[in-house]
C-alpha cells in the first residue's frame, strides 16, 4: 500500500496508519475532554476527505485521546461559541442557492453538519470506538460512521435540549434511521445522557466491552472488513447502503445496484471469481482513488 501524501499534522487530532491499512484518528484535546471547535471541524472535514485519496487507508476507527471521546462543543470562546455570524440573516433560499457562497459557508452552515458529510462520503469503512464521555457533537459525529463500539466507561448524550437549541450535525437524518423516529425524540426531547447499556439496547451501539478491549475490538472489525475485500466494492457498498436506504422506491436502488453490479463483475470480480474456482485467496488491485466509477455520487 502507497500513500498519496505525507501524513497530515493536525492541532486537535492524531492520524496514524498502521501496516494493514488501519488508520486510528484519534481526537486530541485531552486536556478539554477533546471538546469540539472550528478548527476540529476543519480538521476532521479534511481527514475525511483526505481519506478518499489516500491508499495506504483500507478502514478508519475514530477515538478520542484520555477519559473522553469529545465531550461536545467547546463553550469557552468568546461570542459565537458555534463559530455563526450573528450579523447575518440567512434564509432557506440562502441554504438552497448559496450553500458554498463564503459568507454562508463560514457564518451560517453548521460545522458538525460539515464534518458528517464529509464522513457520508467517505469510501473507506468508519467505525467509532467512544471510550469515554460523548455529548452534543460529540454523539452527532458518530452517527454517520458503519459501526459504534463503546467502552463500558462511555456515556452518550444528545443533549441539545439543554442549551436551547437543536440537533446538529444531520442527526436528524442519521439518528431516525438508526434506532427508529420514536427513540430518537425521546433521546432529543429528554435531553438524557445514556449508559452504554442504554444506548446498546437503543440500538446505537454494536457492543459494549471493557476500556482495555475497546481498540483491539474495533481494530478486530476493522480488518473483518478489509482483509482480502475489494476496495471499491467496499467503497460502492459503503455508498450504496447510505445513499440507497433514503430512496423513495427499491426501483431506484435497483438502478444503482445493476451499474454496480456491471461495474465491479468487469474489474474486481473476474479475479474474485477465478481465486474461487481456485480454491484461492484474492489478489484485488483496485483503489477507491482512481477506480470508482464517474456516476459515483449519484445523488
């Protein structure tokens, strides 16, 4: 595996690659509780966006640096603790038309919604070990991520309701169809922080395991998912389960499953058949990088 870039040197966040292809991001503000700020949105919209062109990158487990996994925004700055112009008055037309416009992008848009996106489109398989506390943003950023692990010294709370303001980070969209429109307002409404036990009965966490097992169980499926797969399978299916589930119609996830289908049974297949009949392990050679197709996105 070669990477496309030297390794990037963040404020508030650690990137280390080991040799099979997993790279630990690990928030690092231990100091606050790695409370979140503009410049780890920033940061975190980059890694994730560097992930997608980085080969030496087969899978991304997120953690957090001491007892915390980010105990939510940080409250401490001065004005705007969300970083928004205030001076502004934006409007629904300005988020329809404007959305990229600097003023809009900078001043209104919300910068966990930014991180999430970016999370949304990546290629690589994000699983989220919280080891610790995990309120506001803290909570939000895990939701686009494949799979949530937790340590037993984890707690989880969506707890916006308590400073008067509203879900961010598109939780709206993510945290309804991951443990059901009725859990998801209560969980709001109440403003409650959760036990791991809480939230894994939720059904927001795979599992739950003690703070000693938490990385080496989230490396475990880290190399479950990557260890002798296609990269751009992997990086279609990850695509393919995220944008296809919000179709209106099981016809229009027919229409992406069949180029896909094509795409992957032309490159990918035709070795994954042959190690078959084989009786053999894979070879694939493709890169998310350079080897997706153009029609992906297709939203």
């Amino acid at each position: 595996m070669t990477s496309t870039a030297e390794p990037p040197v963040y404020e508030t966040l650690l990137w280390e690659v080991s040799d099979d292809g997993v790279l630990t991001l690990t928030l690092d503000r231990p100091e606050a509780l790695n409370a979140f700020t503009v410049t780890m949105a920033r940061e975190l919209e980059d890694a994730f966006r560097r992930v997608n062109d980085d080969d030496s990158v087969a899978a991304v487990v997120v953690t957090g640096s001491g007892r915390a996994f980010c105990a939510g925004m940080d409250l401490s700055r001065e004005g705007n603790v969300f970083g928004l112009d205030e001076s502004l008055a934006p409007t629904l037309d300005d988020m329809r038309e404007r959305l990229d416009a600097p003023e809009v992008a900078d001043g209104v848009r919300d910068t966990g919604g930014r991180v999430v996106l970016a999370i949304y489109d990546c290629t690589k398989p994000v699983i989220a070990a919280i080891n610790g506390p995990a309120v506001g943003i803290g909570a939000t950023m895990t939701l686009p991520m494949d799979v949530r692990l937790a340590s037993t010294s984890a707690r989880i709370g969506f707890v916006f309701g308590r400073l008067g303001i509203v879900p961010e980070a598109c939780s709206s969209w993510f945290l309804p169809r991951l443990v059901g429109i009725s859990r998801a307002l209560e969980w709001t409404y109440s403003a409650d922080v959760l036990t791991p036990e809480e939230a894994l009965d939720g059904g927001l966490l795979r599992s739950v395991v003690e703070p000693e097992a938490l990385l080496d169980t989230a490396y475990g499926l880290a190399r479950r998912f990557v260890e002798g797969r296609s990269r751009v399978a992997t990086a279609l299916t990850r695509q393919m389960m995220w944008r296809n589930s919000a179709q209106p119609h099981p016809l229009e996830a027919h229409r992406v499953d069949s180029l896909a289908m094509w795409w992957t049974s032309v490159h990918d297949g035709r070795e994954g058949v042959a190690a078959f009949r084989g009786k053999r392990a894979p070879e694939f050679t493709s890169a998310a990088s350079r080897d997706l197709p153009e029609w992906l996105p297709w939203d």
